[in-house]
C-alpha cells in the first residue's frame, strides 16, 4: 500500500541517510566502559523480580523491551509456553493499562515490569543472566539528528544489549533506523546484518497496529543467536564489560 508523506506516526526527521557519526560513535561504545550510575528504582525492582526467583527458574527467558502496554510481552508468553517473557517498559501510564502501579506483575509465564531498560539490561547482565530471546519493538526513534546517541544503537548500553545475547528482533517504521540497528549491529559483531520489509495480517503490540491500519512500510531487523552468542564470548575473553 502506498504511504502518505505526511501520514500521521510517519517518522518525520531532517536525516535523509544514514547518521555520519554512527560508526564513530558505535567504536566508542565498544571500547570504553560505560559508567552512568544505576537508575534507583530499577535496582528495587530488579530486586524484587531476584527474590520472586523468577530469574532462577529455569526456562528460556524473553524480554520484550519497551514493552509499552504489554499487550505484546502477553501474545509472546501464549506463543512461548515454555519460555518466560519479561515485558519491561518505564512508563507507569503504558503498564497501567495492564493494571500494573508500582514494580512488576506475574501470571503464569508473563511478567510485567516497570523499569528504565539502560539500567535493566546493566542488571541482567551483572548477573550473568542470558536471553532465549530480545523483542525491541517500536523503540522510539528520537528522529532528529542531535539525538543519535539516544537510540539504542548508538546508546552507551547497546554492548550490553548485544551481550545479552539470544535471537534479537528489532521492529520499527523509519527504515533509517533499522538500517543503522543492523549496521551498528554489523559493526559490532562482524556479521552481516540487514533490514528486511516486514509485513503482518495483524499487529502484535499497539503500534505495530496502529502502523497497520495506516498502511505505513513496517522493517525488522534479525540477530541471530550465534552472533550474539560469539559477540558475548569475545567481550568475556578481554573486551570491557562496562
Ligand atoms: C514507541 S513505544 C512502543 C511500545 C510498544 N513496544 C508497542 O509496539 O506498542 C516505545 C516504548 O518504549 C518505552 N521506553 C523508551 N525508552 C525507555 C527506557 N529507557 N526504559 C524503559 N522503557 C523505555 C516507552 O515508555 C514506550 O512505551
């Protein structure tokens, strides 16, 4: 279907291509060690998902990062049964609609989570834990050029996120995003990584919905779990953990 310009939720930027600074940026990420102190209320939370023993249990976990709602983290808990699926999301108005206030919720193999994801990741990660598999789906795309490092692969965190590890799926609707996922992605891992058109009858979160009923051009990008599961072998054999 063909997409109006102005569409309303059409990703709307000054940046035609590709970032300049994203392969700058993305090496310095990789060699330096990140240092921003820890987000408070996520540690509490965190914490309290430890001490539920959520985290111990056994099954493959799934996080659904940014998850919104939540109305994904709970289609991907019915398709993975034997999985537990992670919805994390910092906004208290987005969880509520699940009922969720304060810390995180469970039923059955679905937890959601109130946290900021920089510092959620940083957690996970200080504790070993590895991923079945990661769900980013729509992250917001801070569309002006100024904010660059606000995506999340061109974050601080984004080592932390690949190290995480599992089969990693990025969904969004500005195809300069995902293009410069997969290349920081590439650049990262030495993999070739790219996005791909992705189309569904039906959307699996609420803006992938929305996006669907507008007719706007939706991309993934795919991570396999072999090239996260060797970009987390070479940062534990020497590279920095920060
Ligand atoms: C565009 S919405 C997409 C929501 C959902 N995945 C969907 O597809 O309907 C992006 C979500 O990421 C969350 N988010 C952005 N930055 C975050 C952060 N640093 N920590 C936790 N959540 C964050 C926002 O609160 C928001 O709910």
């Amino acid at each position: 279907m063909e997409q109006k310009r102005n569409s309303p939720g059409l990703v709307n930027s000054s940046q035609a291509r590709v970032h300049p600074n994203l392969e700058r940026q993305v090496s310095k990420h990789l060699e330096s060690r990140w240092m921003q102190p820890l987000h408070r209320p996520s540690i509490q939370t965190y914490a309290s998902l430890k001490d539920s023993g959520a985290l111990l249990e056994g099954a493959p976990l799934i996080l659904d990062s940014g998850c919104g709602t939540g109305a994904s983290t709970r289609r991907l808990a019915l398709q993975f049964p034997a999985s537990t699926v992670i919805g994390v999301d910092q906004s208290q108005v987005r969880l509520a609609k699940s009922g969720l206030s304060q810390g995180f919720q469970r039923e059955g193999n679905c937890i959601l989570l109130r946290a900021e994801l920089a510092t959620f990741w940083r957690l996970l990660r200080g504790d070993g834990v590895t991923l079945q598999r990661h769900y980013l789906l729509y992250p917001n795309p801070w569309p002006k050029p100024g904010h660059l490092s606000r995506r999340w692969h061109a974050h601080p965190v984004f080592p932390h996120l690949l190290a995480l590890g599992g089969e990693i799926e990025m969904r969004c609707n500005w195809e300069i995003y995902a293009m410069e996922f997969a290349l920081a992605v590439s650049l990262a891992t030495g993999a070739d990584v790219s996005p791909k058109p992705f189309q569904a009858a039906q959307g699996i979160s609420p803006f992938e919905q929305k996006y669907l009923q507008r007719g706007q051009e939706l991309f993934v990008v795919n991570v396999g779990r072999e090239v996260t599961r060797s970009f987390f072998c070479a940062r534990s054999s020497g590279g920095p953990s920060g």
